[in-house]
C-alpha cells in the first residue's frame, strides 16, 4: 500500500556507515514514493576511511559491556554471512573464513583449561573454539600464546560500497551531492531530519573533542597461500594481523591515537612486516606491496547513535564514533538509525517480505 507522505531526508556521509544507513532507510520507507533521500558526501569509495581497512568482523575496540554493540555486531554479522551465501558475495568482496586472535603470554604458563581470554562476543558467530593442545602447538614459535578461532567474514569495502552506490543511485527518489557540510544550521529547511555519518568529521562539525583519529596504517601484498585471517597481540610490541581478500592479503597494523598523519611512513611499514612476518615466517620474503593510511574515527565514550534537537530546532540522528569497527557494526547501527527516525517521521508498517533480510536492505545492479 503506497503510503501519501512526504518526507526530506539528508544522511551526511558517503562510507559504510552513511550507506548502510541509506539502504535501510529505502527498506524502512518503501511504501513511501514522496521519500526525498539527499546523501551529501565529501568522498566516496574509494576515498573513505573504510576503503583502507582489512575489513575483518570482529568488535575490536570497542566497551563490550554495552550490550548495544553485542547487538549491533550479531545483526552486521548476520547480514554478512546471508550476503556470502548469496549471488552478491563475488562482486561484492564477502569472504567467509576462520580467524585466528592469538595473545602472546610473555613467558607465563598457560592452563589446558584457561578460557579467561575468551571474549563476550564469541557466542555471536556460527563457529569458535579456544585454541588448545595440539592445535595451540601450530605457534610455537611465537612462544606462550592462548587464543581462539573463529568463523567470521571479511567484506571488501572497496568492492562493497560501489555496490551499495549503484543500487541507490538506481532509486529515483535518491540523490548524492558532492558537498562540504561546515555546519548543519547550513541545511536548516532543507530536511525533515539530518543523520550525521560524518565519522571523524563530526569532531568539527558538532564540536565533539571526545572523536580522535586513530591512525592505522596497513600493506597490501600478493600472498595467495594465505586462506585465514590472524592476529597477534604482544605484551611490548603492539599487535599485527594478517586479512585475505579476494586479490590482496593486507598487513597491518598501527592503532596510533591523535595522529593526524595520512602518509604512510616507513618506519610503520617496517614495523608491519615484522610481525606479520612473525606470524607467518614467509611473508619475510614479500618486499613490495601498496602501503596506505587512514584514520579512524575513535570516540571516547564509544559510538554515539542518539537524537538531538539542536537550538534552531533541526532533528538530527547522530551516528558516529565508530574506531575500527565501523564494517563491524554498520549494518547494527544503521538499523537501529532508523529506528529512531520512525519516531520522527512515521511510516504505515510494511507487510513482511519474504526475501531475505540482506535482499530486503539492497539488491545487486548488474
């Protein structure tokens, strides 16, 4: 039943997190033909920070104890499974594959039994099992290590977000602008309600000083024997992790907290391929590779996703402070994004579908 109400809707942002959002707001609002959805951007893939990163699902960096991420992170990696086993997985860069999370013990002796180290999100995934005798042996020669593996996804935003862009570009009711937003009093008028995906840019843009970069710099080389994901974390040493993708194997990594560096620098790449090599001994032997940064946008009181109604009377959602998880919880965050904007602009509930979820959020444009 097609729905008579008009409503104007500008997501600022054109990475993972302002798509994703976009995508559900169009499944949220498909009864609606008068939906004007505006998405003003300032980089679209592959210029975003998303673009840059391995892609992996795990809730790394993030407060567990907040159960909203839990529940952002499950629905995400729900998506991403549907989506891999669907016709979208190929152009769409979704790979399936084990993860292997080691932590090094310093020279402590480690119980049989010491499940200590297992996180609260594990129970998420189809698949984890605490790394134990014999299969713990494999890494000896990173000396005392506990870990787990598990079965996880990693999606190539590079490849994704292009997909994304082609299927709401198809959508009349759809436009991008190529646009800097310096403040949002600029679209007073223009909008029913604003969601700001703006990542680190939020920081400027709703004077947040608790949003920071936090650089991370990676290598992507050509490894093709690699089939798994692994990461390592060290007591002294920071952490490396190795992630394949469908025609790169991407290094990494660096977590460098209020550093606004862009240009990748040497002494990180030497840093990279020493304990990736350290991982995985043959990878001594790779040389070349495209190292690239970028910065996340790392929030000290985690993500914030809530409604404002600022001083001149403008809605916004915000939707930001992602760190690294941003692919992690896009999917969660997205959802509940248009939640909230069901409150604010109602909608006739939609008959259920039975196309699968990932089907009902976005469909592949060949």
């Amino acid at each position: 039943m097609s729905d008579s109400r008009s409503y104007r809707v500008i997501i600022v942002g054109g990475g993972i997190i302002g798509l994703t959002t976009a995508c559900t707001l169009l499944k949220e609002y498909a009864s609606l033909d008068k939906l004007q959805l505006t998405i003003i951007y300032e980089a679209l893939s592959p210029e975003t920070t998303g673009d840059v990163s391995g892609g992996f699902w795990e809730p790394y960096g993030l407060n567990l104890d907040d159960e909203r991420m839990l529940r952002w992170a499950r629905y995400t990696y729900d998506i991403f499974m549907q989506e891999f086993f669907s016709t979208k997985a190929a152009q769409a860069g979704i790979s399936q594959m084990p993860g292997h999370v080691l932590k090094s013990q310093n020279n402590q002796q480690t119980s049989e039994n010491d499940d200590s180290a297992v996180p609260s999100f594990l129970p998420l995934v189809r698949h984890y099992r605490v790394l134990k005798n014999p299969e713990i042996r494999m890494f000896d020669h990173l000396g005392p290590v506990t870990g787990f593996v598990m079965s996880s996804v990693v999606t190539e935003v590079r490849r994704y977000l292009p997909q994304l862009q082609r299927f709401l570009e198809c959508d009349s009711r759809v436009k991008f602008i190529k646009k800097k937003i310096q403040s949002f009093s600029e679209l007073k008028g223009e909008a029913d309600i604003i969601i700001n995906c703006t990542g680190l840019g939020a920081r400027e843009l709703t004077v947040d000083l608790t949003i920071r970069p936090a650089r991370g710099q990676v290598i992507r080389v050509h490894a093709p024997w690699i089939k798994a994901m692994y990461y390592f974390e060290t007591v002294n040493e920071g952490v490396g992790y190795i992630i394949p993708q469908s025609d790169t194997v991407v290094l990494g990594g660096t977590f460098q907290l209020d550093d606004w560096n862009k240009t990748p620098t040497e002494q990180d790449t030497r840093h990279i391929r020493r304990m990736c090599a350290k991982i995985l001994p043959a990878l001594e032997q790779i040389q070349d590779g495209n190292v690239q940064a970028g910065l996340r946008p790392y929030r000290d009181g985690g993500v914030r996703l809530e409604h404002e109604r600022t001083v001149d009377e403008i809605d916004i959602v915000h939707c930001y402070g992602h760190s690294g998880a941003g692919v992690t919880l896009s999917w969660g965050c997205a959802k509940d994004v248009v939640e909230i904007v069901k409150t604010l602009l109602p909608v006739h509930e939609q008959h259920p579908s039975e196309l699968p979820e990932h089907e009902q959020l976005w469909r592949l444009i060949l």
